[in-house]
C-alpha cells in the first residue's frame, strides 16, 4: 500500500513538473497560392510571403540549407524550382499553391514545396 501511495506522489510531482513546461514549435509553415510568393534571387536572401489579402508581407530568410522541391519528388536547384513555379503560375493560375516551412524564432526558410493543382 505504501508503494502504490508512493508511486502516486511521484506521478503527480512528475506530471506538474511536465505540466509547468511550455511547448515551443520547432516549425511553422505558410501555405499559399504561387502568386503570393516572391522567390529569392539567391540561395542567400530573402523570400516574402503575403498570408492573406488583408495582411502585411512577411520576410523570411532562405540560404543553403533551404530546400526546394515539387511535392512528392527529390529536391531540386533553386533556379529549376523557380523555372518549375513559373511553368505552374502560366498553365494552372491560381490553382497551384506553394509550402513555406520556416523556423519562428529566426524566420528562416528550411524547406519549399510546391503543390501542383489536382
């Protein structure tokens, strides 16, 4: 019996010490249409998303470690994703949307992904 009130206590110490600790994101993404999106001109710059219509443009920051790629296939080149946006912006408008993954705390970009309409 004393065991099992023991074990009690330690679980309850245990859960408010978990308790009393604040989960922070790791990631956070944006997904929007192509044309709400522009590029960077480098592997090293800045890539600026506008949220909704409403909103104010958010700067971002992309450099080598930023990945580019077309969802569901190996990344690609910054210059051949941004050739592939631009294919998708001309024959699908609107309909095709693009993933901004980025870290919070620096705003910097780790990965692209574009999503191809239908």
């Amino acid at each position: 019996m004393r065991r099992m009130a023991l074990a009690a206590v330690a679980v309850s110490i245990c859960g408010n010490v978990f308790a009393a600790r604040t989960l922070e994101p790791i990631e956070s993404a944006y997904e929007l249409r192509l044309i709400h999106v522009v590029w960077p001109a480098s592997t090293l710059g800045s890539l600026i998303v506008k949220p909704c219509p409403e909103c104010d443009e958010v700067t971002l920051f992309v450099d080598g470690e930023t990945t580019y790629s077309v969802v569901g296939q190996a990344p690609i080149t910054l210059t051949d994703f941004a050739v592939v946006a631009g294919q998708l912006r001309a024959s699908q408008g609107e309909e095709a949307s693009v993933g901004v993954f980025y870290e919070p705390k620096s705003k910097r970009v780790t990965r692209v992904v574009l999503y191809p309409a239908g």
